[in-house]
C-alpha cells in the first residue's frame, strides 16, 4: 500500500514504520519537561531518529483535556522552528488539528498532518489538498481538549468508528485529497474508556477493511494503564504488546515514545517469524571474539 505525503512515496507493509513522538510542549501526559530551549527539543528528535524512528511526529498542545488550548500563533511558534531544524533529517508529521498551524508546519518542512480532530475543521482538508501533504484521519467523538467517558456512549463502539472514518474519508475526497494521502487513527482513549478502546483494537480488521493504513497510537494510553495498573511511564512493556497485536491486525504506522524499544522488540519478532534471516555468524563480532571467532561457530 502507498502512503503519499508531500513528494515523498512510502510504500507499506513490509514492515511497521515508528512514528517517534517529540512533544514541544511543556504538559505532555507522558512526561512534562517544562520549558526547554529549541536546542534541547532538536538533540530529543535526533536521538529518536539515531533509535530507528522512521519518522518524527511533533506536536504543539497538548492534548490533555486538563490544559488549556494554545493561540495558533504560540502553536506554530512552537513547532516551526524544531519542523525546520529536523525536516531534513527525518520525514515529518505535525501533530494539530488547526489549518494555519499546518500550513506553516508543512511550509516549514512536514510532509504529514495528524489530525486528532478528525476535520472538525474542514479548512484542513483544503491545506492538505493544495499541499499534496499526507492526511492522518483520527476518530474522536469531541472536540479537541473534551473529554468523554461513558459506557453507554456508543451502541456500537465499533461499528461507530468504522462508520465515523469512512464519513470523513468522503469529507477529505470531497476537499481534493486523494486515497493515497489517508491514514486512519481510530483514536485509542479519544472519547472512550479503557474497554471501548480494547473492543475497537480487537477488531482493528474492520478498520483496516476500509483500504488505507492505520497508524496505531497507543503508547503509553490508559488503556495500557487500565490493564497493568501501571503509570504513563512505566507502560512500555505493555504497549509493546499492545503495538505486537496492531500489526497482526493491521497496523502500519506505530506512534510511540520507546522508539528503541519498540525496534528492538519487532527487529526480534521479524526474525522469530522468519521475516527476517540471521545469517550463520550475525553477531560474532571482532570485538566479541578477539582472538577469531572459535572454529566450531564457523561454517565449514
């Protein structure tokens, strides 16, 4: 399947891309830094990009319900010089669900916009058409910063997220933005408890049945914590498992915060699966082995 996104052509599949989350704000739920200088953001991306991430997601507000919304003009403040400092490095995604924020993010240099709103705001759809930027399309049953958790929300949890997609998906067309350019986010946590998020992620098949790819956001999310009672930091090895079961269902874009980890852990899955071949003397190293590598670990 072929992602397009500004005039780069990615083709997908072969293995599940890892979209590094690099927050400029000072109130993530995962972790609040505080202020940082622009310096101190820029090393944070590299080393995510130097971990195996194929891409660099890199977002201005937060999206805690708890913190309050940013002027547009503090939120492109915010993104545009670290989108600039990064874009040559690593292909880019701006995290907002404001047309004039990812106007400047992608004349800045982002090539992807990851839309949490779900075009709320149909004036996206009209930057991304004009821009040939990818478009991630993400269900969520409120507006940006609501909050909603309520097991009577949905009747049909799932069948309301596959319908809400393909909704917006004729929104997009509609605005000029071709099938190649979509992503779909069925917005794990977005407006929904931990066992509606569990209901939609069984059957992320039936999102998948629409015919883009899904980009799984679930690093780190309540759900995870729901399960292992653990906090936000500590969640990673559960997500692991929760990004192992995406891919198996479907998923093609991974958004996390542990991007080694999440490299490590598919780069031993793809072997294991015989994805991947270990060659006979892989990993038998000079430095490992000064003196040779010992006779009866040789071929031949």
């Amino acid at each position: 399947m072929i992602l397009r996104a500004g005039t780069r052509r990615i083709e997908l599949g072969a293995r599940p891309l890892l979209m590094g989350i690099l927050n400029a704000t000072p109130d993530s739920f995962s972790e609040e830094r505080g202020e940082e200088p622009l310096t101190a953001r820029v090393e944070r991306g590299r080393a995510l990009i130097a971990a195996g991430a194929d891409l660099l997601d890199i977002g201005g507000e937060s999206a805690r319900g708890d913190r309050p919304a940013v002027s547009v003009g503090e939120e492109i403040e915010r993104v545009c010089g670290l989108i600039g400092a990064l874009a040559g490095e690593a292909l880019i995604s701006v995290d907002t669900y404001k047309p004039e924020v990812a106007e400047a993010a992608i004349a800045a240099g982002a090539s992807i916009v990851n839309d949490v709103s779900g075009l709320r705001d149909p004036r996206l759809a009209e930057v991304v058409a004009a821009t040939g930027a990818g478009l991630v399309l993400m269900h969520t049953a409120v507006a940006p910063k609501g909050t909603l958790l309520d097991p009577a929300t949905y009747a049909d949890v799932v069948g309301e997220v596959v319908a809400f997609l393909t909704e917006r998906m004729t929104v997009a067309r509609a605005a000029g933005v071709a099938d190649e350019q979509l992503v779909l986010d069925p917005g794990p946590d977005f407006a929904k408890t931990p066992a509606q998020t569990v209901a939609i992620l069984r059957r992320l098949d039936a999102i998948a049945a629409l015919g883009r790819p899904i980009l799984l956001a679930a690093s780190r999310k309540d759900f995870v914590g729901a399960i292992t009672r653990k906090s936000p930091a500590e969640r990673d090895p559960g997500t692991l498992a929760a990004l192992a079961h995406g891919v198996e269902h479907g998923a093609s874009i991974l958004r996390v915060h542990d991007v080694a980890g999440a490299r490590d852990f598919f780069n031993v899955r793809a072997v294991l699966r015989g994805e991947r071949v270990l060659e006979p003397l892989e990993g038998l190293s000079p430095e490992r082995y000064p003196d040779g590598v010992p006779p009866h670990l040789t071929l031949g």
